[in-house]
C-alpha cells in the first residue's frame, strides 16, 4: 500500500511563510458554501481571511481561490498575524477544528479556542472563561459585514487577484481607520 500523501495542512508545519503562501491558490474559480438558512450559495471569485483583534481591528488579510477550504490558510495566517502582533488566543468556529491547527498555535505561544465539528463527536463545552472569549469571535464576522456593507467589499468590479486584494485593501484600510477613530473619541 503506497503511503498516504500528506495533506496541505500537514505539509504547512514544515514550510517556511513564503513557500505556505505559494502553495495556496490564488486563481478565480467557483466557491460554494451553504448559508445560515441551509440553501447553497455558489459565486465566481475569491475568498477573503482575515485575523482581527478585539475592537474589530483587521490585522491580516489573505486572498485566495473561492473555492479553497477556510482551514487552508489557517496556519499561514496565525503565522503573518504572530509577526505582526502579540496575541493570546486564536479563536476559531469548527471549520478550523483540525489537530494540526490547534498543534501549531500551540507552538506560537496562543491558546487555540475551536468550537468542535460535530462530525468529529459529541460537542465540547467550553469553561465559562473559554466560552466568554469564544464569543468575542464575532468580531471577525462584524468586520467582514461592515466591509461589505459600508466599505465596497460586496461588488468588486475588476479582474485579476492583485487588483482585487487592492481593492478589498482600501476598503480594509478605510474600515480599520474608522475603527480607531471611534476609540478616539
């Protein structure tokens, strides 16, 4: 029997940055998820990940292929966002449930706090302090509507991933400002 191949992820732990973000794809092509409501959505494009901080402050944005799994860039991102920042804790939704995830932000000094896919068994409960932090995830999905909504991220109108990561920059540099000016004032 032929050994298994290795998976993306597990490929990551041995890589450098520079050669994590050359493995991932950065081309137009199909996406599909399944919304709130249970009905499938499918788009043309790419996919935006971000880390952000408490206060809704992006810290690391990351373009790829539409259709590449969100646990994909996981690590490249925790690892662009350490260099960046000093942070605790890695807070994530099940779709990042993952050992080797949870292993690497081990390693950078985080604590990783990921809701458990309930494909992999019975559902965690986190400590009230786990579950108190885990909430301040939507944080994420705030930044990620408002840069819709407000900021043009919703319809982008080129072509090519470097104007659209432009694009969604301008848009990502103009909602980070508007977030520190409300701690101003």
């Amino acid at each position: 029997v032929p050994p298994k191949e290795q998976t993306r992820i597990e490929k990551q732990k041995a890589m450098t940055l520079e050669e994590m973000l050359a493995d991932l794809p950065a081309v137009c092509d199909r996406g599909t998820k399944i919304n709130s409501k249970g009905y499938k959505e499918s788009w043309n494009g790419y996919k935006l990940h971000l880390d952000t901080a408490d206060g809704q402050i992006p810290i690391t944005p990351l373009l790829t292929s539409a259709s590449l799994h969100d646990s994909q860039p996981a690590i490249p991102l925790a690892t662009m966002t350490s260099k960046r920042i000093t942070n605790l804790y890695d807070l994530m939704d099940s779709a990042y449930d993952c050992e080797e995830i949870k292993g690497y932000s081990r390693t950078l000094g985080h604590v990783p706090i990921v809701d458990l896919n309930r494909r992999r068994g019975k559902k965690k409960s986190f400590d009230p302090d786990e579950k108190k932090r885990y909430n301040e995830r939507t944080t994420v999905e705030r930044v990620f509507g408002r840069l819709k909504d407000e900021f043009g991220g919703r319809m982008i109108r080129v072509r090519g991933s470097t104007k659209v990561m432009a694009h969604l920059m301008f848009g990502i540099l103009a909602l980070t400002a508007d977030q520190l000016l409300k701690f101003v004032q």
